[in-house]
C-alpha cells in the first residue's frame, strides 16, 4: 500500500514564483521514494486547482481537480482520490493565512503544518509583534494604518512616522518574501513608499530601521511533542541591496550570503533560540517556521516576523538550517508530514509508524 500525499503550490500570492521553486525542491525528492506517490496540486494564480507532471521545470496541467463534499473525495480525471496527507508549500495568502488549511479542517483532511489560527497569527505581521512584546520579545516600534486611516488622516500619521526617525521600513502587513517592502532614509520619500506597499495590502506598517543589524534566522521543527530549534544562521546582504529584498532573495544569484552559524556571541544565539521555541509555542506552532530577528551593533535582539510556510527551495534558509545543524531534507519533510497526525487531542500512530517506515 502506497502512501499518497498531496502537494500544494502556486496559488494568487505575490509569491506565486517562490512557491513553485519550493514544490520542486520537495517534489524532486518525495519522488525518489519508492512507497510515495506524490499528487502535484497547482494552484493557478486566479485561484483554479489542477493536477500537473512531477517534474516542474515547467508546469504542465494535466487535470482539472475537484472535491466532492459529500463522499469527501478529491476527483482528479474523473477518478476518486483520497489522499493520506496534504502538504501545503502556498507561501503568502491562501496558503499561510490559514484559509486553505481551514478548508482541510473543514473536511478532516490530514495536512502539514501550522494550523488555522497559528498561520493567521503569524500571517499579521503587526498581531505577532503584539503577541511578542507581551511575552518578552524585543519588537521595534512601528505605525500600523489602514488605507482609509491613511486617505482620513494623512497628516496625523505622517507626524508620528516622522517621530520615529529615518531610515523606516515600510511593509505590506500580511505579505512575505520582502514583496513591497521599501526602506526610506529620507522622509520625503515616505508617501511614495507606502502608496507601494498599499498596493499589496490594504494595511501597511512603517517600522523602526535599524542601521545595517545582523539579519538572523532560526529554524523550529516539532517533532511529535519535542521542538528542535536550529543553529542561528545570518542572512549577508550583497552590496548592491540595501537590506534583504525580493531581488536579494530570488533574483539575483550574487544578493546574499547564509553565514551558517552565524557570527554571533554564545549568550546571543542562546536567546534568540529561546525566543524562537516561545513565539512558536504561544502561537500554537506545529509542523515547521522559520523566525527572524535583527541584532543591532549593541546586541540588543528584535523580533522580525514568524513564517510558517517559510522557503524551501534549494537554496532557501530553513532547509540550509537545519541540515547544518544535523537534519538533513529527508528527516525534515518527515517530521514535517507526520505532524499532521500528531494535530490536537488525537495522535495517528499507525500513520506515524507508515511514515517511520516509509522515510527510514
């Protein structure tokens, strides 16, 4: 008996290309495992679901898919599929939001993962921030406004941007991978950069920009009950970038570096892992995220944002993390599909003991 998992990717995020990148890495290796088949789920940019060749080097549609609601089976040309797990690699919205795992809620479908509430936690870069400081995590401060606050009361907020001083960050306040993000040195710049980050979101958060921080990124695994936490890694920002942009992460080969450990004091490190396990475990984490942090020329620890979904290409941070740190891909996308058997109350171990099997 063969093991079915479903693996979703695309979807109508501004990270639509990313996600692609991060199925292939996955796919390309589930594909070698005899006991696996492996069910591509594309996700067009307007939101249609087809089933597509394992091989991604170009997407190839091959099926239109279905679900039908009441026998509670995905119909892929014309024959019933009931998978054993869907494994959602969507990164931005629908798919780390928490609406497509809603979706397999709904139906009791097993899937990977971070569930509805700790992906839309985690997706409000500004209702994370809120959760952090309450817990003890250095956040930066920050103006968060609507685009109707911004048109009613556009002075206002200027003025207290202004307070904050420059340079700031500007955000979309629920996106990823640094789509529309701009880093303003001089304020008249400021209106320019949000109407950007406006046209990605319809709230917007103008951060506190540190002078060149140690960009650090730390890997969460839950394995079963257990939260393996990675060594600290430190994204190196080519010099052409002025901070860790889209262009720096996906475009340009020459944009970054990962200093795997980074350079970083024993005590430091130590703490930005203990933060890492507490956002996590307060949010109600499962599966895997990746955490970011800014340690500025004093020490002093900031929390940047939690990914639940976060990139797994092949040259992406959480898979590099942890492999450094004695996980390799194989032992990653195995703790990663068996948590969605050790989800609430209940505990598969008859799943659990397939996968051990399967993945030895």
């Amino acid at each position: 008996m063969k093991f079915s998992i479903m693996i979703f990717y695309g979807g109508p995020s501004y990270e639509h290309d990313v996600s692609i990148m991060s199925a292939k890495n996955i796919i390309d290796f589930l594909k070698t495992i005899k006991e696996v088949i492996v069910y591509p789920i594309y996700i067009d940019r307007d939101g249609r679901w087809y089933l597509t060749d394992v091989n991604l080097e170009k997407i190839k549609k091959l099926y239109s898919v279905s679900y039908n609601l009441t026998e509670k089976f995905f119909l892929i040309n014309k024959k019933k599929v009931v998978a054993d797990v869907c494994f959602s690699i969507i990164h931005g919205n629908l798919g780390e939001d928490g609406k497509l795992q809603g979706f397999f809620e709904t139906l009791s479908i097993p899937y990977t993962g971070c569930d509805v509430l700790s992906s839309s936690i985690a997706m409000n870069k500004k209702l994370t921030k809120t959760i952090a400081s309450l817990i003890k995590i250095p956040i930066l401060e920050d103006v968060t406004f609507s685009k109707n606050d911004f048109k009613e009361k556009k002075g206002e907020i200027l003025y207290l941007i202004e307070k904050l001083g420059m340079p700031v960050f500007v955000k979309p306040n629920t996106l990823g991978s640094s789509v529309g993000v701009s880093k303003v040195k001089d304020f008249k710049d400021i209106t320019k950069a949000i109407e950007k980050a406006f046209r990605y979101d319809n709230v917007v958060m103008v951060e506190v920009g540190l002078d060149r921080p140690k960009e650090v990124v730390c890997g969460v695994l839950l394995k079963r009950n257990k939260i393996l936490v990675s060594k600290c890694g430190e994204v190196v920002v080519g010099k052409k970038h002025e901070f860790y942009d889209y262009n720096a992460k996906y475009i340009d080969p020459n944009g970054m570096q990962l200093k795997i450990p980074a350079d970083l004091d024993e005590k430091i490190e130590k703490k930005i892992q203990e933060y890492s396990i507490s956002l996590f475990k307060t949010i109600g984490g499962s599966g895997f995220s990746r955490v970011d942090f800014f340690v500025d020329k004093n020490n002093n620890i900031y929390l940047c944002e939690i990914n639940t979904i976060p990139g797994f290409t092949s040259h992406s941070l959480f898979p590099s993390l942890f492999k450094y740190s004695g996980v390799d891909l194989k032992e990653q996308l195995k703790i990663i599909i068996e948590s969605a058997f050790v989800r609430g109350k209940d505990i598969n171990i008859g799943k659990i003991k397939e996968i051990e099997r399967i993945f030895k």
